[in-house]
C-alpha cells in the first residue's frame, strides 16, 4: 500500500456449517487428531544419512535438502463442482504424482486436525478509525478457534527516528492458542505511517514459522493477510519474501481489498495540500526498476516533482503489480486470493478462508526420484471415488542440486 496509507480491512471469520460440507467438531474438549501414516516405510525402513535433516522435516518448494529422507507435505483443499467444501475423505481417497509419476502417500492428516496461522494485520495511516473494529474482528475470529488451534497476530507499526517515524513490522504474539494472550495482542494493536509488506512476509516466514511443525500440524500452516499488497517501506523485495514464503511451505491467502481509487485522488493533489498522499522513495525506484528500466534513477527521486498523470500511471502499475504477486503466491501454495471492491465484502472473504483453513487435508510423500538436478518438481493431487471433486494444492518443490 502507499506511504501514510492504510487500507480499510475488516476482518470476521464466520463458522463453519455443519454437514457434509465444511464439517467442523464442536465438542467442548475434541481430541486433538495426529496425522496418520498410512502406505509407507517406517522411519527405521528407510536409509537416512547421518549428514542429512531428521525424517519427517517438510520441504519447502526452494528448498536445497535430500529428498530420499525428506518428507514433502502438500495442503490440500478439496470442493465439489459448485465450489462446497468436501470433509471426511480418506488417504486411499486420493493419489498424489510428482513430475507425472505416481507417488506414495506415507502421511495422511484429516481436517480434524489443528491449524496454525500467521494474522498479518495491515494498519497504517488512513485506517486509525477503524483500528477498533479490526480489533473487534479478530476477537471474534479468537472466540472461533478450536482446541489445538494455533494463531500469531502481526501488525505493523511506527517507531520515532530523529525527526521523523519508520514503519515497522511487529510480532504482536508469537503461534498460541492462549485466547487471553491473543486478545491482549489484538488490543495493542495501533497504526503506522507506511507499509513493509514484504519485511512482514519475510518475518512470518523466518520468525513465526522458524521451528519445524508439531506433528499434528505438519502440512497445515497458513498465512493471512489482510492488505491492498502495494509496498511502501520495506527492504526486502518480492523475490525475497516469495522464496521465503515457499521454503516455510505456508498455504497463503490474501484478503486484496481496492483502495486505488482512494488514493488516486490524494496523489493528484498538490503537495501543499492536506490530505495529499505521496508515493514513498522505495515505491518510485521499485516502479523504475521494473517498468522503467532505462529513465535515471534522478528522474524518479521526487514525488512532487512528477506531474499529476506520471502519479496516476505510476500508482495503477504498482497496483497491478501488487494483484499480481498476491495471486502468485496464493498460487504457488494452495491457497487463494479475494480481491474486495468495498469492505463490507470482506467479511464473507474471510469466512471463507476460516472455513477452508479448518477443512484442509495434507497429504505426505517420500519422493521416488532421488536424481539431485536442483529442476523445479510439479506436485498434482487427484481425489478418486469422488464425483466433479476439484483439488487446489501446492504447485510443486524444487529438488536438490549437487
């Protein structure tokens, strides 16, 4: 989003309805459900080299690792042909294949299983009013989850330097299922005056999912972030933050809500004016590296000295751009994105999410091609004995190189 912008988002994560469909337990102490291993070697059956990470590590999709004592676990998420969600399937219910070849399923978790989720809260400038009721939201989303469920709360913030405030990107709660904990982190939550989005996927990435998953969580990691996506702040770029996100193999959705033509209207005015929002030095020479790639980095080193269609030709580029990495990452893991025209649009989004999340199967594989070439593996999920069943899985893992 925009330097002193903040994008409107609001937050609610309905329940999940009853039935075949979306099923969820609402038993007051529901057992927690391990994934179960099912058609595979036992850890002692297999070979693992004392050079090589534990077995049953997960690999991310960049990851550099040994694929023959590497487990790859997929998130997947199983609809109908109109779209409803399919609970209750079994391991021997789905085929998995690798580059076309078919593989064996060797850990199976149900959708009973819990969940972890990072909440990458965006609020910066324009949304102070309605920090409240982002505060309101999440709790309610808290009050939603189920034992063993798991949740950090991100946000960004503002920090003084000298004369003048840097965005920051804080860690309001690390992973917890402490309902008390949680709701202190949402209440501390304030407002900053610009937007790293790229330092806050990175610090989900290396800091909220640094240790590898509880067993009952292997495969069912998820970041959420409710944002227009346009960076203003941060020192990590896209690639940096992408990698990232696929080493730590976190499903990703994205609530994109439009606030273009919100801030159109301010970068037009003059810079004398209140009210006026300017696009940030990083956002300029970002726009110039990508789209402008010969102009000298002087041309764009001052906002008030671009004219009004420059600003406008500039803003709908980053826009574009920000959409189109969302989708991206939403699609390198799974997961998905929800473009919002207007706020009052969000709250199904993200009942949507909560339900898809709380429905997520993750399937496990040791991969039979053991050929260390460092080439890109596809990864696709079939579901069998299932009529019009649609899968939306991990794309695939990039295999060693020696």
């Amino acid at each position: 989003m925009l330097r002193f912008l903040l994008t409107p988002v609001l937050l609610i994560f309905g329940s999940v309805p009853r039935g075949v469909y979306a099923q969820q337990q609402s038993m007051p102490e529901r057992q927690q459900q391990r994934p179960r291993r099912v058609g595979g070697q036992t850890p002692a059956d297999r070979p693992a080299p004392s050079s090589s990470p534990s077995v049953g590590e997960e690999v991310g999709e960049e990851d550099v690792v040994r694929v023959d004592t590497q487990l790859v676990s997929v998130p997947a998420i199983v609809t109908d042909g109109t779209g409803r969600i399919l609970t209750g399937l079994r391991a021997d219910n789905f085929s998995l294949f690798e580059d076309g070849n078919a593989q064996r399923i060797a850990n199976f978790a149900t959708t009973e299983a819990p969940f972890e989720v990072a909440l990458l809260l965006d609020t910066s400038g324009s949304t102070r009013a309605d920090v409240g009721l982002i505060r309101r939201a999440a709790n309610s989303f808290i009050e939603a989850l189920r034992p063993g469920d798991r949740v950090a709360v991100i946000a960004f913030n503002s920090e003084s330097d000298g004369a003048s405030k840097l965005a920051t990107v804080e860690i309001k709660v690390p992973l917890t299922d402490d309902r008390a904990a949680l709701r202190e982190a949402v209440e501390s939550i304030g407002s900053s005056n610009g937007t790293p989005f790229y330092d806050g996927l990175e610090k989900v990435a290396r800091e909220i999912f640094r240790d590898s998953p509880r067993d009952e969580a292997r495969g069912r990691r998820a970041l959420v972030a409710l944002t227009d996506g346009v960076d203003s702040t941060s020192e990590a770029e896209f690639a940096d933050a992408r990698d990232q996100l696929r080493r730590a193999g976190l499903v990703c959705y994205f609530i994109q809500v439009n606030t273009e033509e919100f801030v159109e209207n301010r970068l037009l005015q003059d810079c004398a004016d209140n009210g006026t929002l300017t696009l940030s030095r990083q956002q300029l020479q970002r726009y110039r590296r990508i789209f402008a790639s010969s102009a000298d980095a002087s041309d764009y080193s001052s906002f008030c000295r671009l004219g009004q269609f420059e600003r406008m030709d500039i803003s709908r580029a980053l826009y574009k751009l920000a959409r189109q990495e969302m989708d991206a990452l939403a699609r390198d893991s799974g997961g998905r994105a929800y473009p919002v025209a207007e706020l009052r649009e969000a709250r199904a989004a993200f009942a949507r999410i909560a339900a898809e999340i709380g429905t997520q199967y993750s399937l496990g594989y040791y991969p039979t091609n053991k050929t260390r070439d460092g080439r890109f593996r596809t990864i696709r999920v079939e579901v069998r004995g299932v009529k019009n069943a649609q899968v939306r899985a991990r794309e695939g893992y990039r295999a060693p190189q020696s």
